[in-house]
C-alpha cells in the first residue's frame, strides 16, 4: 500500500478499469490521509464542535467566533440534535454566502438561506447570520437556543472557498449567555412549515415579499412564468375541495384552449354545481359582483334572478341612479327605481331618442295606461296638456251614416233605434238644455273631457241632421215658389 495524490487515485476508476488489490490498498492508505494537505489540497474546511445549553434557563445563546479574518465563498453551518430534557431531534443547515475581509473590510454583502430543516429541533435552535462584533474584533455566528429545557447539539462547519482554506484551529465557541431572541424564533424550509421567499419572517405557507425602495416604481411580487413556442395555458390553481384557477392562455399557438382564445386571462371554478360555485368580487367586506353557475350576473346581489339582475338603494331621477351609461359631465342615460316607480331619464343637453331608427314601439300590449304629463293616466293614453300632430286616425265602431240612412230608406242597419228629431223638437230641446241633442254640455266637457272618437261622430251627426234640415227647407222653399207662381 502507499499514499497517492487524487489524480492518481482517478486513474484506477477509470471507465473499463477495476482496481486491482494494490491499487485498492492504495485507496485505503490514502483515504486514512485525507488531512495530508500534500496529497489533498484543500479548497474547503470542516470542524466540529460540541454544545450543551443548561436545563430550565431560557433564551439561551452561543456565538460561534470566527476571528478576524477574510472569506470568501460559502460558509456552511449545520446543527444536529437528540433527546436528553426535551426532544430537540432533527437538524438545520444554513448557508452563507461570504465576502470580507480582515478589520470588518465587507466587499460583498452577506447572504443566507436555510437548505434544510426538519424535525423537533426547530422547536429549540436557530441559526443567525455572519456580523462583525466591534467589541470582541472578530466576525461571529449566534446560535440561539429557544426552549428552556437544556440539551446537546453537534455543530458542524464547513467552509468553501477558490484558494487554499485558512487554518480553522482557532474557530472556537463563546461562553453561554442570555440573549432574548425577538421576531422569527422558527426556521422553516419548502418541506416544513412556512416558506418566505424575500422575507425571514413568512406569515403562511407561501409568502412572497416584493423588493424593497423601488420608490414609485410598479413592481412585480411574483411571477409564474412559462416561456415556450406552444399552444394551451399557463394555469395557477387552487385546491380546497375542489379546484379554481387563474389562467392565461397562449398569444403564440391557439391549439388546446380549455376555454377562449388566444392571450385571454380565464378565472375558472371547477366546481360542476348547478348552485354553488360562484365567482364573486368583494370589495370592504361586500360582495359586489357575483358570476353564478348557471350564468346568471349579480351587482348587488349574491342570488340574481335574471342574466344581469342589478340590486341597489332608491333613488330619484336627478340622482346618478342605478345603471348609467355615458360620462356623468356629459350626455348619459340613467336607469333607477324607488318606492313609489321606477324610470328612465336623459341626462345632458340632448334629447332622449327611443326607437330613432323607425322599428315599431309597443307599449303596454297586454293591459295598463300610458301617462305623458300625469301620473295618473286613466286611458290607453293620458295627455295632459296640448298635443301637436299633423293627422289624427280614430277608428269607429258605428259611423254616422245612419242618419242618411234612416231619412231616405227609412231604416238603419247600423243604428236601428236612432230616431232623428223635428225642427220643432230641437228648438224645444235646445231652448231648455242650452246644448245640442247627444251632445255634452259645456259643463260636462270641462269635467269630463270628451271621448274624441264619438264626440267626431255625433258632430258629424249632427252635421247630417243639419244638412238633411236644410234639404227639407229647401223643398218646402221651391214648394212656396211653385205656389206664387200660380
């Protein structure tokens, strides 16, 4: 057997080759001389050291006391632990990334992260970072130990770095001190507990901490990024029960969209429920919008009864009302209802066009009055006021023609009973009524109003009495005529 440097031991495992029993001797010699800087050059070192923290003392710490040196690299620590007061089983390893030198020279800030942390030992030990201690002239490592009950820990140091490590002999431990540890008392890593990505103090499962001092600038706390010539979606999803997800589909490739098209952002739940399984937005402490499972909208309501059913206060027309489309300042419509009706009403300089393009407007089909002026429409149509047209069509039941009828057949299909009065008889009933036969007075007019429609056909009427009046008076004149003439 002898001593060999690691290229020649190399040699030995070469692909096809298999030591032979010298050359396996040689392995071993070697191997027992690891620590011969000749044969093993070394980039890194290792020491360990031992730790017994006092039983039913709490806040107990220990600094690891590096000296006042230089490093670079990375720096290793890892804290093993067993059973003697309390269970404190498990390990944590943390890992410096380092760049100082001697006199507190940092020319690269100190960076760490925990690489592993499992077991009841969390409970007890926690590790903290690389600093300069000013009063001792040296760089340090606090180990905090966070449970009462005492306990032994191994501690294991390893140090990476490009030259030739440094002689550790004098990597030592202070003397056992109280120092209460305050914040984060708890290491966790992706497997245990807590993950902070940004943050040593991770509030849930998953916290991720934007970067700080980025003044008034937009900054992106996270990113699930997929980046690749394809089609489908880059999809979060959340699991509780059942499944929702944020997804956004491809801007490259259209192929294996689950729901859109390309580069749309889809909000998705899974869960196939006729009732449940809204999408709502909710803003202090309300919800405001609800998209239910059956595609019915709410605003206002978490149970729409309709596709878009807006649920809001009362209000009047000069308010903003409830549905408003257009800009406030200029034109717009509005759309509310209060306890008394519910309305429609223009806002602005210009009119309010229903029907501008000529389709047929229909109102009130199937029963009920329509009011212009008054809110108490008593007819199909109530107008209070005056009403400009250039014609009128009025459709009747029974035209007048009776009277022509009657006088020259001497009966009426249309108005049987009608029965129209002598000259003498409408003297007498004018000369006590004051008004015309079927006519209203002038009192009732101004009470009641008059139906247009037969108050057109009793003046026609009339003016058929009136025109059958003259014809007799014309023959009983031609009659007097023919009788001077003799």
């Amino acid at each position: 057997m002898a001593k060999k440097t690691i290229t020649e031991l190399k040699n030995y495992f070469k692909a096809g080759k298999r030591p032979t029993e010298t050359q396996f001797g040689d392995v071993m010699d070697s191997f027992a001389n690891l620590e011969d800087p000749q044969l093993f050059p070394k980039n890194y070192f290792e020491k360990r050291l031992s730790l017994d923290f006092p039983h039913d003392v709490a806040d107990q710490a220990v600094d690891i006391l590096l000296g006042n040196r230089g490093m670079s690299g990375m720096l290793e620590i890892e804290i093993v632990g067993t059973w003697m007061h309390i269970n404190s089983a498990g390990n944590i390893k943390k890992q410096f990334q380092v760049g100082f030198n001697p006199d507190n020279a940092m020319w690269y800030p100190t960076t760490s992260r925990i690489v592993e942390a499992g077991g009841l030992i969390v409970n007890n030990i926690y590790i903290g970072d690389v600093v300069w201690d000013a009063g001792i002239n040296q760089y340090k490592v606090t180990i905090y130990h966070t449970n009462y009950a005492g306990n032994i820990y191994d501690i294991r140091i390893t140090y990476h770095c490009p030259f030739d490590a440094q002689d550790f002999s004098e990597v030592k431990l202070s003397d056992i001190y109280t120092n209460v540890l305050t914040g984060q008392r708890v290491h966790y890593i992706h497997y245990n507990d807590n993950l902070g990505v940004g943050t040593t103090l991770p509030e849930t499962s998953l916290h991720v901490k934007a970067p700080k001092d980025k003044g008034h600038s937009n900054v992106v706390g996270g990113l699930f990024d997929r980046s690749e010539a394809a089609g489908g979606s880059n999809i979060v999803q959340l699991k509780y029960h059942s499944t929702a997800d944020l997804e956004l589909n491809s801007f490259y490739n259209g192929t294996n969209f689950r729901y859109g098209s390309y580069g749309d952002f889809n909000i998705v739940n899974n869960i196939d429920d006729g009732t449940y399984g809204a999408i709502n937005m909710i803003t202090k402490k309300q919800t405001r919008l609800s998209v239910m499972p059956n595609g019915n909208i709410g605003v206002g309501t978490t149970t729409p009864a309709a596709q878009l059913n807006i649920v809001a206060g009362y209000n009047v027309p000069d308010q903003a009302g409830t549905l408003m489309l257009g800009d406030p300042a200029q034109v717009n419509l509005r759309l509310g209802i209060n306890e008394k009706y519910s309305w429609i009403q223009g806002h602005g300089v210009s009119p309010l066009h229903i029907n501008p393009l000529g389709n047929n407007l229909i109102l009130n089909k199937d029963g009920g009055n329509v009011g212009i002026g008054t809110n108490n429409p008593d007819q199909k149509l109530t107008v209070k006021g005056k009403i400009h047209a250039e014609d009128v069509i009025v459709d009747m039941n029974v035209p007048a023609d009776y009277v022509f009828q009657k006088y020259f057949d001497g009966e009426s299909s249309i108005r049987p009973d009608y029965q129209m009065p002598t000259i003498h008889e409408l003297e007498s009933f004018v000369k006590e009524n004051k008004h015309l036969p079927e006519i209203p007075s002038g009192e009732a007019i101004v009470k009641e109003g008059v139906n247009l429609g037969d108050f057109q056909m009793k003046l026609l009427q009339k003016i058929e009495e009136l025109t059958l009046y003259l014809i007799s008076q014309n023959k009983e004149i031609e009659n007097l005529k023919a009788i001077i003439k003799k």
